[in-house]
C-alpha cells in the first residue's frame, strides 16, 4: 500500500496541521497494518515498514501499539468484527453458520491463526465475543459440561486446520494429474482407494468439505447427546 493510498493528511487536526505534522489513529495503525499484512504477509509486516506507510517514525507507532504482536491481535480482533452470530434457529445450524463466517473471515489471513493459538485468551473483546458464542452454542447442544470445552477445541482446530491447508493446497495441479496418470498407465495402481475416490484440494472443494466436516462434527454431538441421555436414564455411569 502506498502513502497516498492510505492519504494521512485527512486526519490531521487543526493544530497538527497549523504545525505540518501527521495525525491518526489507532483504528488508522490498524488499517494499514492489515493492508500490508493482506498485500505483503506476515514476514515482511514491520513497525518500521508500517511507519513508512504513515509517513512517521517508529516511535511514534508506540503510542498506539506496544508491538508487532499487539498489532497482530489487534488485526484478527477487527478481522472477526464482522463475523456475526444468528440469532435465531437450532443450535446446530447456527453454530455451522457461525463457523463458516469465522472461516470466510480468516481464510484471506491465515497468519492470524498462528496469532490465535499463541495468544491462549489473551484475545481481543470481537474474538473473545466470537469464542463464548461458539461455546455457548456447544453447550446448547446439551453435551455434558464437562464435554463442551474439548468440543470447542476440537471444532477451533479443525477450523484452523482448514485455514491453513488452503493457504497451500488449492489449486495444486498434481491432484488430478496424479489421477490421471494412474488411469492411463493400463495397470491395477498400487493404491487403489487413493485412485477410486481422488481425495484432493481446491479452491471451490475445500470450502465444501469444510462445511461437510462441521455438519458431521455436529452430527456426532447431537448422537453423543443421545447417548448421555440415555445413560442418565439408565443410571449407567458415563462412558469417556
């Protein structure tokens, strides 16, 4: 991103002006740290670079963000913004809606996932708004309690596990021609189940497969519900 394009100088506040000095904001530090993130990735996001961008010195950076770390949090803290939660319906489908947001919303930066599991809870209040959201609707499934955190966990890491493998795999031409190669070659494959069901990555199928993924994740909670239940009416204790 170019100074220009991020145009500083409209923020200026009448003093700063009289002065020829540069104001902004946080909210502008954010902005235009997640257009350096979305155009030259996480490696290369620098406070220096940034500082570049806004046409200031570093220092001045510290006003607003102690680190690139806090810029980070605060990039996936206004990435999540947008993802909202429907307030109406099961609580299945709504968990699967609410998860394919949060997967529509961090797919364009997949760095934000490794931002995720290192910060533990020291999250934002967007992400943290999102996190009790996801485990309020587990729980809603009427999992056991003791149940509904490693069903959260399980369901964040398949989502970022998806996040991250479509940084690399859509669109990967070895899939099909692999595929293809096999049929051609006028022998049984060595791996015929691999040859028969052409397990692969896109673009377009991964999104699919995500959703599919979920949908059978929150099959197996509504028939470990059923099992509860009928263990708390049988009086058997509960299986692990």
């Amino acid at each position: 991103m170019s100074r220009a394009e991020f145009e500083p100088e409209r923020r200026r506040s009448d003093s700063a002006r009289a002065k020829g000095r540069l104001t902004f904001t946080r909210m502008d530090v954010i902005r235009a740290g997640t257009r350096l993130l979305d155009t030259e990735g996480v490696e290369k996001l620098s406070m220096r670079k940034l500082a570049n961008t806004l046409g200031t010195g570093s220092s001045t950076l510290y006003w607003h963000v102690r680190d690139k770390d806090e810029l980070l949090l605060l990039i996936l803290d206004e990435t999540l913004r947008e993802v909202t939660v429907p307030a109406a319906g099961t609580w299945d489908v709504r968990l699967l809606e609410t998860l394919v947001r949060c997967h529509e919303a961090l797919l364009p930066r997949p760095a934000l996932v490794d931002v995720l599991w290192r910060a533990a809870w020291e999250l934002g209040p967007e992400t943290l708004r999102v996190a009790d959201a996801l485990v309020g609707l587990v729980a809603e499934s009427g999992l056991p309690d003791d149940e509904v955190g490693d069903s959260y966990m399980a369901l964040i890491t398949l989502l970022f596990g998806f996040v991250a493998g479509e940084r690399t795999s859509p669109g990967n031409p070895r899939y099909s021609e692999a595929r293809a190669e096999g049929e051609t070659a006028g022998s049984v494959p060595p791996y015929p189940n691999l040859m028969r069901y052409a397990p692969g990555a896109g673009v377009q199928t991964m999104a699919r497969q995500f959703r599919y993924a979920v949908e059978r994740f929150i099959t197996g909670i509504k028939l470990r519900v059923a099992e509860a239940e009928h263990e708390r009416a049988a009086g058997a204790p509960r299986s692990s």
